[in-house]
C-alpha cells in the first residue's frame, strides 16, 4: 500500500532522513521506533507533503506521491494524526471532527464514521459542544485520532498518540488503538516511544537512528533482537 | 430637550455604529480570523465606494434602477468585483507572507505583513488621486436628504428622526453581517477557513488547501468592508484618502470586539459609533475622535480580550 524507496528529506539542504526505505502491505500494522530526533516524525510530514523529499519515492497505492500536493494526499486516503495532537483549538469537538470529514470519502461516510468514532471513543460524544482548546491533554490525542478516522482512510498515520501523557492514559488510549484496529481492520503506521507496546502489537517494525533505518523486522524477529531489547526494552 | 437630544445621538450612533460595525467585521475576517495584518483595508474601502459610484453614476445602474434603488444595486455590484480584486491581491503578493510558508517565523510573518500592506495601501491612494481626482464625489441619492420620523413618543413631547438612506445602510448591515456570520459559523467552507486559521499544517492533513481558504477569506474580507463603503458613500463625500479615516476606526473595533469574532467586531464598531455620537451632546465635535480613544483605551485596559474575546490559545 505505502511503498518508500531510498527516501532523503529534511528541512535544509542537510537531509535529517537518508535513503529510508519502508514498505507497508494493505491490513497491516507496522510500527516505528527510535530515539528522539531520529527523524521519525519528518519521516511522516514527507509522506504527508508537508516537507519536501528531496531524493527517492513515496508511492502510495497506484499513485506517486512527489506529483501530488500535500493537501490532495488525504483526499487519496491517507490520514495524519500529528504529533502533539494539532487539533483546531477555536473549532468544537464536533467541528473537529467534521474537518476531519474534509475529504470526499469522509462526507459520504460521515453518518457511519460517527457513530464508530463515538462508540470507540465515547468522551468525544460527551464533549461534542466543547472548544478543542479546552479539552485535556487525553481527550485532545482522542479528538485527534477521531478526526483522523473520520476521513475513512485508507491509512492511519500515527505519530506518539502517547506523547505528554500520564502513563494511565496513555495505557488507555493505546488499548482502544488496538481495539479500533481490531474491529475496523485499517492499516496503520506507528511511531511511538512506547517501544515494548508498539512491537508487540505490530505485525512489523522499523528501527530509525539518525534518519536511516537500522533493523527491521517482524515483532517477534525485533523483540528478541539483542539491540532492541537492550536500547529500548531495557532488558 | 434633553431627551430628545438624547435619542437622536443615540439614533444617529446606532444608525453610524451599524456601518463601523460591518467595516470592522470586513477586517475581523482578515485580521481577527486568519490573523493577516492588513494596512490597506481601508483603501480596499475606498475602492468600493468608487467601484459603487462609477456604477451608479457611469456605468447606468442610476439610469437603469433610478435615485432611490440604484445606490443600493451599485453597492451590491461592487461587491464581487472587491471580493476579486482582494483574491488577486492576497493570490500575488499577501499569500507571500501567510499561512503556512510564515506560520513558524517569529511573529507569524507580522512584520512583513505590516510593510506589504502598507506598500499597497499608499500604492491605492496616490494611484486613487491620479484615476479618481481629489474631488469629493458621492453617490447621490434623495433618500439621503429626507427621514422618518419616529414618534412622537411619550405624548406630544419627542420625536426622533431617522434619516433615509443611514436607516437602509444600517439594515442593510446588520444582514450582512447576520449571512456572513452563518456562512462561519455553520457552512462546511465557513469552518475550513476557520481550521485554516487556527493551524494551518493540521488544515493540510484534512486535505484543506490552505492558501485557498486564505485567499477566500481576503476576498470575503475586502468584500465586506466594500460593502459598508458603499453604503457610506450615499451619505458622506469621499476621496481618495478616506481609507486612513477608517482603517483606525476598523483596528479599534476589531480589538474592541475580541480578535477572532465576527460578532464582536460588529459590536466594536457599534461601541465606536455610539461614543462618537453620544459624545457630541457633552463636547465640542473636534473632540469626537478623542472621546474614541479615551473609551477605547479604557475598555482594553479593563478587558483586554475584548467584549468578545476567548482566551483560548492557540497550540
Ligand atoms: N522545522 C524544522 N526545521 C529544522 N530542523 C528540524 C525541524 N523539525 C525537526 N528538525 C530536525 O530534524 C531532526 C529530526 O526531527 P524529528 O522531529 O523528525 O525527530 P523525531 O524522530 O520525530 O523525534 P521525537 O521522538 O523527539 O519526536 C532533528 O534533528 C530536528 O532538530
Ligand atoms: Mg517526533
């Protein structure tokens, strides 16, 4: 489904990623890890268009992604929950999430998406009336994820969903992730600095240090890898 | 007479304060809502007066729907043709200094903003004095120069008067802003150019085109202020230069109002119209502009964040 060749990106003319290559199948969950600076969410603003690739190719289903512009890329199926969550702090919860519903798949779905949204993630329904702004950190990363559910995507685009979060909410957030994912079946890439959750629940994972990808592998295959588990399980 | 006196500044800065409010609320889009810096929204006003008297007076609109209509047309039509010319504007040379290509410099490109429109707004006077002359002109209608009269009231004692044309040019305000308003407020393009406002890369990943939600709320915003330029023109004369009078009058009422709301722009515009009026029963009219300030100063010092004001930041 998303398929990165020998991706180079970065904000100035010192590529922060150099010659990433990842590949994710349709139904799958692939997770990335990696310290801080790692380039991880660079990596997921050049998917979305929102920094310049400056080598290499993001193809994305039959479509390469160089030739469209960063704001037709969700209306292709991709949808980007950002890191720091980034919801509109002057639109309601319910506006949020109409946003959300932005592109045309969205609007055609919007009764169903909805009521799944609020099913998975019954705080947004509480709070619909409410100014994003004035949401909790939590229920922010929710609002989040329910908008970016709310676009139908083809592929959920994840980055630290857990990120400034009490432990126990983000325990909480990360078990209706799995469940939204068991139910809906969607395709999902993670980033995440909860190493040992992201790769036990992944299908697949990544390892990014310094923009380039030094393991990969299936979560059993990175699990019991002595690198991993020394750096980042702390075994 | 006191009373009397009384009513009829009230009147008359209800009846003033409905346009200020409409040209605070054309700013409010720009300034309030997507935070752009725009010096030459009063010279954006001057254009729609001038748009609306060249159609009213040249360009048959007087002929075609006559004295008391035919003002009301030509503003009407001019309305469009500022929506355009702010699209252009904002499309060449505004969207070089907003939304996302800015949003991460310090000051969110303020500055440069602030020397654009500036440049644009001598750039329309001066050219305005060379195609236009510094003649006053207006758009002539009798409506002008005769009123209702309310009353009388409480017996035989007071009456008020209504003048024609500023009653028309305060409905007719008071509608626009209640449309514009629903079209923010409610419609699907109306809460993309809010997103857009708020975090223009978030806007992106909903699949908004942000410099297009841009573009649309310069134009909106040039188009309103015209509006109530028009509107003024059938009452007051005008050159070239009037932009200068009101853009401070727009600024003040949009910080009056609360930055980012439309409604409470239009409320600072009426709080600027009632003070300058209601202060002419006390002090000599050269003082009116003062009297402005003084409240002005006062009301930010004690609510800083407007009548309307949220104070939720934005992340
Ligand atoms: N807007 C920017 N301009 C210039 N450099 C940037 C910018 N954003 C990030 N960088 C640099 O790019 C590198 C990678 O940053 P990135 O945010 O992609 O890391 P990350 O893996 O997401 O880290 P974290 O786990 O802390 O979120 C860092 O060295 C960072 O300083
Ligand atoms: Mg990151």
């Amino acid at each position: 489904m998303l398929r990165i060749e020998a991706l180079s990106a970065g904000y100035t003319a010192v590529p922060v990623l150099n010659g990433v290559s990842i590949a994710v199948d349709e139904g799958q969950f692939v997770a990335i890890v990696g310290p801080n600076g790692a380039g991880k969410t660079t990596l997921f603003k050049t998917i979305s268009g929102t920094v310049g690739l400056m080598a290499g190719s993001i193809r994305f289903l039959d479509t390469d992604l160089a030739s469209v512009p960063p704001h037709r890329r969700a209306h292709l199926g991709i949808a980007h929950v950002p890191e720091g969550r980034q919801v509109f702090p002057s639109l309601t919860v319910m506006e949020n999430l109409e946003m959300g519903a932005y592109t045309e798949a969205g609007r055609r779905d919007w009764t169903s998406n909805i009521e799944r949204i609020f099913a998975w993630l019954p705080v947004l329904a509480e709070r619909r009336g409410q100014l994003a702004g004035t949401l909790s950190g939590g229920e922010q990363q929710m609002l989040a994820i329910g908008r970016g559910l709310a676009s139908s995507p083809k592929l959920l685009m994840l980055d630290e969903p857990s990120m400034g979060l009490a432990p126990a909410i983000a325990d909480f957030i990360f078990e209706r992730l799995i469940e939204i994912r068991r139910q809906s079946g969607l395709t999902v890439l993670l980033v995440e600095q909860r190493v040992a959750e992201a790769l036990e629940s992944a299908d697949h994972g990544y390892v990014l240090e310094m923009g380039r990808v030094v393991l990969e592998g299936n979560n059993k295959t990175l699990r019991a890898d002595d690198r991993v588990r020394q750096a980042y399980l702390g075994m | 007479m006191m009373l009397e006196n009384f009513l009829q500044a009230l009147t008359a800065g209800i009846l003033a304060g409905s346009i200020y409010g409409l040209m605070c609320v054309g700013l409010a889009l720009i300034f309030g809502v997507m935070r752009v810096i725009n010096f030459a929204q009063g010279d954006f006003m001057m254009l729609g007066m001038y748009a609306a008297y060249y159609l009213f007076a040249a360009l048959g609109v007087q002929a075609t729907f006559g004295d008391n209509l035919g003002p009301y047309v030509a503003v009407g039509l001019a309305t469009p043709l500022l929506f355009a010319f702010g699209y252009v504007i904002h499309r060449v040379l505004v969207s070089r200094v907003t939304g996302a290509r800015t949003a991460a410099l310090e000051g969110e490109g303020h500055y440069a903003q602030l020397i654009l429109t500036l440049g644009i707004a001598l750039i329309l006077q001066n050219g305005g004095q060379i195609l236009f002359g510094s003649v006053l002109v207006s758009v002539r209608t009798p409506l002008s120069s005769s009123a209702w009269e309310i009353g009388p009231l409480w017996g035989d004692f007071v009456s008020v008067f209504v003048n024609k044309s500023r009653g028309i040019a305060a409905v007719v305000s008071v509608a626009t802003i209640a449309a514009l308003a629903l079209l923010i407020a409610r419609t699907r393009l109306g809460k993309s150019l809010r997103a857009a406002a708020d975090n223009p890369e978030a806007a992106t990943y909903m699949g908004i085109e942000v410099d297009h939600a841009y573009r649309i709320a310069f134009g909106l915003g040039a188009a309103i202020t015209s509006v109530a330029g028009g509107l003024l023109a059938t009452n007051y004369p005008f050159q070239p230069h009037i932009g200068l009078e009101y853009v401070i009058v727009m600024y003040a009422g949009v910080v009056l109002g609360g930055m980012g709301s439309i409604i409470g722009a239009f409320w600072g515009g009426m709080a600027i119209g009632l003070v300058q009026q209601l202060s002419t029963l006390v002090l000599p009219t050269q003082l009116q502009n003062a009297a402005i300030f003084v409240v002005f100063l006062l009301i930010v010092f004690l609510r800083p964040q407007g009548f309307f004001g949220r104070v939720v930041e934005r992340t």
